[in-house]
C-alpha cells in the first residue's frame, strides 16, 4: 500500500509537470525574446531611465545585479530595524541588529534562512512589504541571470548579453506576477487562510486559552513556493495547516516548486535553437531527482518499520509518501520550505536531503539558479569529455578554452569552500566552539555536527531548510550564515555572467564529423556522472563524521 502511494503521488507529480512543460517553457522563451514592451514597463523604464532596446556587457549587467542586490539588503535591513514604528507591527519590536542582517541577507539572496519565529517576530508590515516583495525580487534576479547564460551559449561575436533591467521586470510582470496570483487563488481554495486579523485569543476544550495568530498567508504562501523561497509565515513552514492544510495543497505546494525550473530546459532549447540540448538538460534534472526521491522514501520507509520506528517530524496528514517528496523537492530546488522536520529524519533520510543540496541543487534547482548550475556542469562535462577523445572541448558551438573553464571550475568550486570552511571554523574557534556547543547544537555526537553542517550547507545554497535543532540566533551563526548567503549566491553569480560574456563573444564552431553530440544519451550520463561525482568527492569524508556515522551507531 505504502509503495502504491508514493508511486500515486509522484506520478500524479510527474503528469502534471510534463502536460505544463512545453507550454510554459516556450512562453518564457518568448517572454525574454519579445521585442514589445507592456505599458507598465515601458513607465518603469522611463522612469529609472532605463533604454529597454539597449544591451548591456556582462560587468554592466552585473554591476545591475549587484546594485539592486545591495539596496534590497540596506531596505530590508531598515525595514525590520524600524518595524515598532510602522503600521501593521502588532506591537512587535524591532528586529535585533544581528537577526535583521542575517534575514535581510536571507531574503535577499533568496535562501529564506529564517532563524526566529515568523509569527512572534516579524509584523504585517516586515512580512507583506518586505519578505514578500524580496521574494518576488530575489527569483526575478535569478531567472534573469539564467537567460543572460542562455544568450551567451546563443549569440556569435557580441559584446553585449541583454539588458538586466529589462530581464528583471519582464521576470516580474510577465512571469512571477501573474504565476502567483494564479498560485495564491488555487491556495486559498484548498484552505490557506488569508486575512489581518492579529493575534485572536481563543479558548480551548480544556477551559484554557490560547492565542492563535492569522495573517494574509496565501499571498505570501504562493510567492514562496512559485518562486523557490521557501521562508514560511508560521514557524512550522509548511507542516502548518494554515498554510498547508491537506494532502491536495501539499501537492499543489510541490507543482509551485517545480513548475518553472522544469519548464526552463525548454526555454533554454527554445532561445538557443535546438530544443533537444533542453531535454538532454531536463533528462539528467529528472533523473537525479527520481533517483534521490526513491532512496529518501525508501530511507524512511525502512526507519519507520523497525521496532523503535516512529513517523516522528511528520504530519499525518501527509505521511512519509508526501513528507519526502515535498522534503525532496525542497532541498533539490532552493525553496528550503518544509512540511515535516529534517531534524526527525533517519541517519539516511536526513543525509538525503543534505546531498541534493551539495549536489548544487541543479535537479532542478531554483528558479534560474538550477538552469545555470546545471549549464556550468555541462560546461566541465563537455571540457572532461573532450580531452578523453583527445578534442578541443566544446559545447553548443563554443569553445571551452582556459578562460571558460576556470570560471566553471570557480563555479564549481566555491560553495563546497564555503560549506567546509563555516563548519570547520564552527568548531574550530575558540569562543565559537563554547558558543555552537554549548548554545546551538541540541544533541551531542555525530548528530550534532550534522545541525552545523546542514546549516551551512543550506545557506551556501542558498536553501533555507534547517536541522531544527540547530538554535541558530547566536552572534556567531547569524554573522557567519548570513556572510555565507551572500557570497553563496554573489560569487556564482559574478562566474556565471563572466561566463556569459566570454560565450558570447565568440564566434560558432562549425559542427563537424568530430564533433561531440552533447543531446545523446551518452552526454546525458556523461552530465549525471559529472554531477554526482564531483559531489561525493568533496563531501563524502565530511558525510562520514556526521549522517554516516550516526547511522552506524
């Protein structure tokens, strides 16, 4: 009954992503190749004074990036500092300095690392104007960044790779707008509840009171998912039943996950001319994503059958089935929600959900983070496949020179650097060690470590999700973890619109009898192969002093 289930749901899952692939992917592609201008935009763009139909380098399209990044940062920051004097606070106070910087960075750079209490600390005012508007904005710059990669891989000798201001609003009022006011009506017809009627008090059967918060949870809820987020408005994320009240909504919050990330293969065959490199793309995202979801399920399946097995962690509601395909899809894409408690996990089953995050979370991903990830794998795939055959590497009709593939290997290489580096210092300073092990880390052992080196994990890419154990509003952890998001995001940026700037520039390599097909089933192994690889050599010794470890206990 159990493996009918999970096989219901995910196929269920499965049908509906593929009957919206095509359609929403080709709209995307449309979306960024459009020539017209809506009438709102065209008056936003007169009045930042922006030229809609003049392209941008790649250091001016990052100086963009960065720019508009940074002043969400500064306004987000002010925002919380001065919540007790804006209206809509509920009387909360302002946010501390530390929390503030960490969730401002949160937000921003669209992890949603929260390490507080939604409802008790953040108002209306924090919560609809700031966390909500950063959450649109954060995957807006995503998804621009993506298609700015794309028309690299697509144009011959240009010096130019669009318009980030241009990118940036159509993403908005073309895409995640509209997305979310479909997302937000669909929520609110299964239940999540929408209103601004406070803290209500209320008694219970026992003769007790208790104090029930409400909120405009819909609206937010829908942006939060569509747009991989994953910053809940209730401390319980999306276990709670005001923002996830039954077994339809739940599969509905995992389509939102992944709808545009699974679309934009198809966006990226369709601008670059060859829809079959978007399969190729979408086969290697599906495959590691069924793979993962099966050992997760069949890790948990396994924890709950033996005699000490519990569904602790979990709704029943959802069960293990839906726990662990919602929990799946949070932690492969960089939404970062969730509907049970990682924490509870098995060894196995919480080990699962930390290796779809170092796998760079490419499977899919986050909305245009997981298409550029996983493009600049392709790169170091195509490079390692050309010098097996002894070929100058190429991909799509570029060359794959010295330039090119050290800004991969940059790629590649910083967020392991910053996932080893946070918990090593973790546990390495003196006064942070006292700090971590004595304020933060709930359990001892190997378990232990695994709160600190998920934390970490989940901010360098930019997730969210946590080992709830973990007490995370500490001086140390709220600086530490909100640097690490910043240059988690930030600096995969900087490579990948460097990248993109070097493609473009050149000029297509004329396809030839030598040529490698990177469409084939072959390239598509050949990626997934990449993909794991370069993931368990980095991680596995670390995953041996933690999840591993603890399951053999």
């Amino acid at each position: 009954m159990a493996v009918w289930l999970a096989a219901g749901q995910f196929l269920a899952l499965a049908v509906i992503l593929a009957v919206v692939h095509r359609p929403l992917g080709d709209y995307m592609a449309r979306v960024f190749t459009s020539e017209k201008d809506l009438w709102v935009e065209r008056g936003f763009y007169r009045l930042i004074g922006v030229a809609p139909r003049s392209g941008q380098s790649w250091q001016s399209y990052l100086r963009g990036v960065l720019f508009f990044s940074a002043a969400g940062v500064l306004a987000l920051y002010l925002l919380q500092r001065t919540q007790h004097l804006l209206p809509g606070s509920l009387g909360l106070p302002a946010v501390p300095e530390g929390l503030a910087f960490n969730t401002a960075a949160s937000f921003v750079t669209n992890t949603n690392w929260q390490s507080y209490a939604p409802e008790a600390t953040m108002g209306y005012a924090v919560q609809a104007s700031g966390l909500a508007v950063q959450n649109f904005l954060s995957a807006a710059v995503g998804l621009a960044v993506a298609v700015a990669l794309v028309r690299g891989f697509a144009a011959h000798n240009s010096s130019t790779i669009g318009n980030f201001w241009v990118d940036l609003t159509r993403s908005l009022t073309r895409v995640l707008v509209p997305g979310a006011v479909l997302a937000a009506a669909l929520l609110l017809l299964g239940g999540v509840i929408q209103n601004f009627n406070g803290f209500i008090e209320l008694s219970t059967l026992t003769g007790g009171t208790q104090t029930v918060p409400g909120g405009p949870v819909a609206t937010q809820e829908a942006i939060k998912l569509l747009g991989t987020n994953g910053g809940g408005f209730f401390n319980a994320n999306s276990a709670h039943p005001f923002e996830n009240p039954s077994a339809w909504t739940n599969l509905l919050s995992i389509v939102l996950m992944l709808v545009i990330p699974f679309s934009l293969p198809r966006t990226f065959g369709t601008m670059i001319g060859d829809r079959r490199q978007g399969y190729a793309i979408l086969a290697v995202m599906a495959g590691i994503f069924t793979v993962s979801l099966a050992a997760m399920t069949l890790f948990e399946y396994q924890a709950a059958s033996g005699a000490a097995g519990s569904l602790e962690g979990k709704e029943q509601r959802f069960g293990i089935a839906g726990s662990t395909l919602f929990g799946t899809t949070s932690t492969l894409t960089s939404t970062g929600a969730v509907n049970s408690m990682h924490d509870s996990f098995s060894p196995l089953g919480g080990m699962m959900a930390m290796l779809n995050m170092m796998l760079g979370e490419v499977a899919p991903g986050g909305v245009g983070s997981g298409l550029y990830g996983m493009l600049i794998l392709a790169v170091v795939a195509s490079f390692v496949a050309g010098l097996l055959v002894g070929r100058t590497p190429e991909y799509l009709g570029k060359k794959i020179g010295p330039r090119e593939i050290k800004l991969a290997s940059l790629y590649v290489l910083t967020m392991p650097t910053l996932v080893l580096a946070g918990t090593a210092l973790s546990f390495a300073l003196p006064g942070v060690r006292e700090e971590i092990a004595g304020t933060s880390i709930l359990n001892t052992g190997p378990h232990g470590f695994s709160e600190v080196l998920y934390a970490f994990t989940s901010a360098a890419n930019n997730n969210g999700s946590a080992f709830a154990g973990l007490t995370a509003n500490t001086p140390w952890l709220n600086t530490a973890l909100g640097l690490v998001m910043l240059l988690g995001r930030f600096l995969p940026i900087i490579f990948v619109l460097a990248l993109a700037g070097a493609l473009a520039a050149q000029n297509k390599v004329p396809v030839t009898a030598g040529t490698l097909p990177t469409h084939r089933p072959q390239a598509v192994v050949m990626l997934a192969g990449v993909t794991v690889i370069v993931t368990a050599l980095t991680f596995f010794p670390v995953l041996a002093l933690g999840p591993l470890a603890e399951g053999l206990i």
